[in-house]
C-alpha cells in the first residue's frame, strides 16, 4: 500500500482515516507511518544489537524512500536488509559500532540481541515480523529450510536462556 508523507517531512498528506484491519480501530495515515517506523526501528536493532547503528540505517533508509510517496512495506524491508547488511560488513556501511547499553529495551528483547547473529536475525524475522520463510531467506541469502531450523534452535536457546534465569 502506497501512502503520501507525514507532515514530518515537509510534504502535504491527505489525513484520511484509515481502518485498521486488525483492530478494527480508526487510525489515521500518519499513525500508521509512525506505527511501521516504529516497527522497522526495533527490527534494525534487534539485528544490529546497537542503538547508533540502527538509528544510522533508518536514517538512510527514510532518505532513500522516494519523498512523494512511501510504501510502508517497503520501509521495513529496506530497514531489515540494510541492517543484514551492516552487520554483515558491506563495505558502503562503515559505521563506528558504539558500546550503548541496550538495558531500556524488555528484558525478553535483551536475551534476543544476546543471540548470535544468524540464529537472532532468523528468530526476528520468522517469529517477531512474522515474514513468510522465503522472505527471511531471500533477505538472509539463506535456504528457507535452514531459516525455520535457525529460528527454531534460537527460539530453543531462549527457552534455555529463560530457564537458566529463573
């Protein structure tokens, strides 16, 4: 769905409301470009683990979104591969890694970041986003087999992790 920008960015936008298909709630444009912002947000720092990292690839993903229209789709699937990238070491996305705490986040999303890379950015994207498996594995560059069997072990790692808490 290809919605108009926010007046956050200077353009005009038609404040239609919308219905939430969901929820069944009244939500206007801009809520909802807030909501899969929001969204997209925690997903690049779920995969990165660093709060400046994930702040730098939303920050390039909005400017590379065309200004007259923004695809909310397309807002979290560019956030999501950009940050596969930079944790991957593209060569375009050398960014100094900082040391910041991520203790603000849920202790539940904390055990997640804790995860190593590949099994933490399958359990995202499988189970938080909910995307089709051959979704995750086209932007993961994976078989879609071993992303279910990766987001499985980390879905077990946090069971694990959970159990050793307690």
């Amino acid at each position: 769905m290809s919605l108009g920008y926010c007046d956050q960015f200077n353009t005009p936008i038609c404040h239609a409301v919308h219905v939430d298909r969901v929820k069944g709630a009244n939500i206007t444009l801009e809520q909802e470009i807030q909501r899969a912002t929001r969204k997209a947000f925690t997903a690049a720092l779920l995969i990165t683990a660093d709060m400046h990292c994930a702040e730098a690839v939303m920050l390039h993903t909005i400017n590379s979104i065309e200004r007259k229209e923004v695809d909310i789709e397309a807002l979290l699937y560019r956030s999501v591969r950009l940050a596969i990238r930079r944790c991957c070491g593209a060569p375009d996305l050398k960014l100094a890694r900082s040391s910041c705490e991520l203790t603000t986040l849920p202790i539940e999303l904390q055990t997640v970041i804790s995860l190593p890379f590949l099994l933490r950015c399958c359990f995202v994207l499988h189970f938080l986003l909910e995307l089709p498996r051959e979704t995750s594995a086209g932007l993961l560059r994976m078989d879609a087999n071993q992303v279910n069997e990766m987001a499985a072990a980390a879905a077990w790692q946090l069971a694990a992790m959970q159990e050793q808490a307690s």
